[in-house]
C-alpha cells in the first residue's frame, strides 16, 4: 500500500514537468534547446543556473521567449517565438527555472 501510493505521489509530481516539456516541444522550443545540453541554444539546465535566485527571471526569460534576444549565449541570435501568447511564455520560463 505505501509503495503504491508512494508511486502515485511521484507520478503526480511529475505531471506538470512532463506538461511544460510537452509545451515547450510543441512550441518548437526543442528544436533549439536540449534540458541538459547545449543544442543551437543554451541548455535548460544552465540557463536555471544562471538566473537561480533572480526575482525577475520569469519576467526577463519569458520576455525573451517572446521577443527573441542576443549576445548572452554566445554570437547565435534566438529569434522570437511568434507561437507563443505572454501566459505560455511565463509558464515556459518558469518550468525552464526548476531545472536544476
């Protein structure tokens, strides 16, 4: 019984990860992106290392989704994610922040 309902408790703490990679592959986000390795961009992992601790990193990261930036990864632009609305930006970044 604890076992299973151990099992339950970690898939339930998984569901909203497994939902922000879907959401973030859907967005094609993961073309340019890996969780754990650089790809054409940065790898999720580190940019949560670089903003960990920033009051403003959701703001500034979803900001970024949306409008696209340059010069802080390297000489690669990331251009604007037209597909994504302000609220799937926020949510984007704030799933990217956890990934530590």
């Amino acid at each position: 019984m604890k076992r299973a309902l151990f099992a339950l408790i970690a898939a339930a703490a998984c569901l909203p990860a497994m939902a922000d990679l879907a959401l973030a592959t859907s967005k094609n986000c993961m073309s340019c992106h890996a969780i754990d390795k650089k790809l054409v961009g940065p790898a999720y992992k580190d940019v949560a290392a670089k903003y960990a601790g920033q009051k403003d990193a959701v703001d500034k990261l979803s900001a970024k989704i949306m409008k696209g930036g340059s010069g802080v990864w390297g000489p690669v632009p990331m251009p604007a994610n037209t597909q994504v609305n302000e609220a799937e930006a926020k949510k984007l970044a704030a799933w990217v922040l956890t990934l530590k």
